[in-house]
C-alpha cells in the first residue's frame, strides 16, 4: 500500500531493441491500472543503467539486442542490482529459444513468449497471459546471484545421445533399487545443471524431473540440460520405461508421475497449486511407488511446490535434501521444505550431488 492508503502500481521496466515490441507491450501494461512502465531500454547496457536509477519491480527482457544482449544483462544485473527478470522470446526463432534457456539459467526467473499483437486473434489471450506472469514474477524475493564467473554456454557439441533413449539400451530399472526425483522452479536450471553434470554412464539410479518452464521451451530446455550431461536427458513419455542413468524431464503443460515401479505415466490434470507440472504431484507418486527408496531434491523455486510432499517423504524413510538459501536465486521452495522440516540435508548443488552418489554404496 502506498501512503495514501492505495494499492502501489508495479513498475515494469521494458528492455527490447525492436521498437515495434516495445511499444506492444507498452500498450499491454497501459490497458491493465496495476502497472506502469517504469521506463524502456532498447539493450541490456541501458538497462542496468536505468534499473539502478529507476528500481523497477520486475523487467520484461528480450534476449538478442545490439551492445548487451539479454543474457549478459541478466547476469550482471543478479550480481549486483538483483530484480525479478521475465525473458520474453520468439517460439519462431530457435536461436532465441536457446538463449532464452541461457538467460534463465543466468538467473532470470522465468521465460514466456512474446506476446502477440492487436491484430492476432489470440492477442487478448497472449496479453493477460503476459500480465498474470509479470505480476507473478514482481512478487519474487530474488537473492544475489554469486559470482562465478560466465554461465557455461549452449554447447556446438551436443552430447550424443537419442532424445528417446541411449542407444546402448541399459537394463531395465528394477523397483528395489533408488529413484531420484528432482523439483526446481527460478534458479533450478544452474543447479539442475551442476548436479546432472556430476553422474556418468555408471550412475544406478534413474533421475525424474520437474523444472517449472512454459511447455513451449521444453524441448530447447531438455538440449540446454544434455548439453551438461554425460547420461541422456529425454523428455518423458507417457508409459515411458524407467532406466539407470537416465534423466526423464517433465514436459510443460502435463504432469509427470509414476504409472508403477518402471513406468512413468503423463496426465493432463488441472494445474496443482498453480503449477504443471507439479513437483507435489511427482513426490507424492514417488512416496506411493518407491517409498523409502526414494532420494526427494528441492532446488531454487518460487513458492512452496513439493514441500508438503517432501515432509511425507521424509516421514515414511525417504532420503530428502533441499538446495541451501546461499546458492539459491529463490528460496522459496527449498526454505518451505526447510521450515516444515521436510529437508533432512540442506547442501549448495555440488554437494547435493556427491549425496546422490554416496547414496550408491548403501
């Protein structure tokens, strides 16, 4: 509330080189009294520079733009002026889709598309869709991101692995054995990525998935992951058999969960607690298949998604670790597994990751 007793508007800084796209969502903000437009940049250099004096609730970033492009933006600014960042890219381009995926994974909360124009039929559609997000998102407590240097590239050299399974057909997972499941939200990929990065071919426990990302980028997302991986990350399929070593990522717009104890089932529920997929729905499937076999990770997320879930995990012998607030963009997730008492190990994701293999000699 402001002083004089109203609602304070949010205040949105637009950061795009096009003119055309600026002024879109300009007009988008204009029609809707909760915001205002804080100012407009036409590249990521003028963007820090106008966040410092204007200190916008949120920024709408596009990704390529003359000078500083969206990703090198985005990681100075989580260094040194932290700001909820929303990217907004073309689903036409795939280019901006893998950049989109390396401005998130350098700290921006969220990736969506750009929004369509007035003349377009699902304009007012795209138009609210764009709003609830950056509401959304100016709600987020986001932390300084640590410096550690450039956030590792899209590699030219993707790992080779079929997108369906390895080649080498590994044997089929045996339900006695471990399963790990993973949720993450704002600030998961870079931590999906050090942990990922960390299992080999010899790994023993299959991996499941669910990153918090629009289903339209799911798939550069999945190549984003293989590209830091040494086992094969696929998108999950309905029915799909569960193999050691393999990392099974939950596609936008559908929910992932256990058909069984070596099948993996896709539903097309509403969302659960505003989310699908839903990290709660995955870890109460994993509670009813695999019980205390399970190894439950909440990484950097918004909101409390999983951590109800990973309480009743932790209660029936699960194995539970929640990524700690220090490596955290946003401690949302983790700090709710934290304060419900859900997270027996609270590590940064290096050391989240030599858990998961020390669990292997158990």
């Amino acid at each position: 509330m402001s002083a004089s007793g109203t609602t304070a508007r949010i205040r949105v800084l637009i950061v795009d080189d096009s003119f055309t796209s600026r002024r879109l969502h300009e007009r988008i903000l204009a029609s809707d009294p909760r915001f205002e437009v804080a100012g407009m940049a036409s590249n990521g250099k003028a963007a820090i520079e106008m966040i410092r004096n204007l200190e916008p609730d949120v920024v709408s970033m596009d990704v390529q733009m003359p000078d500083m492009d969206g990703i090198e933006a985005t990681r100075l600014i989580m260094q040194h002026a932290p700001v909820p960042i929303v990217i907004v890219s073309s689903l036409y381009d795939a280019t901006q889709k893998e950049l989109a995926i390396q401005a998130m994974a350098a700290g921006a909360v969220h990736i969506m598309p750009k929004p369509l124009g007035p003349g377009h039929d699902q304009y007012a559609r795209s138009s609210e869709r764009y709003l609830r997000m950056l509401k959304n998102m100016s709600e987020v407590r986001v932390v300084r991101r640590r410096t550690k240097g450039s956030q590792p590239p899209m590699a030219s050299d993707k790992r080779a692995y079929d997108v369906q399974a390895s080649k080498a057909g590994p044997a089929v997972w045996q339900s006695q054995k471990r399963i790990v499941v993973i949720g993450a939200s704002a600030g998961g990929p870079e931590a999906l990525r050090i942990i990922l990065n960390s299992f080999d071919s010899s790994f023993k426990f299959p991996v499941v998935v669910v990153q918090h990302i629009d289903e339209n980028f799911s798939e550069t997302f999945r190549e984003w992951l293989q590209t830091h991986s040494l086992i094969p990350v696929v998108l999950a399929k309905d029915g799909m058999q569960l193999q050691p070593a393999h990392v099974y990522l939950a596609p936008g717009g559908k929910h992932l969960s256990f058909k069984n104890s070596a099948h993996l089932i896709l539903t097309d529920e509403p969302a659960y607690k505003g989310h699908k997929p839903s990290v709660s729905q995955l870890f109460k499937s994993a509670k009813a298949f695999f019980g205390n076999q399970t190894v439950a990770v909440l990484l950097s997320g918004m909101g409390d998604d999983g951590a109800e879930e990973m309480l009743a995990l932790k209660n029936c012998g699960a194995t539970t670790l929640a990524q700690d607030e220090a490596s955290s963009l946003v401690f949302g997730m983790p700090g709710a597994a934290v304060k419900n008492g859900g997270a027996q190990m609270v590590y940064p994701p290096e050391r989240i990751a030599q858990k998961i293999l020390e669990l292997q000699k158990l």
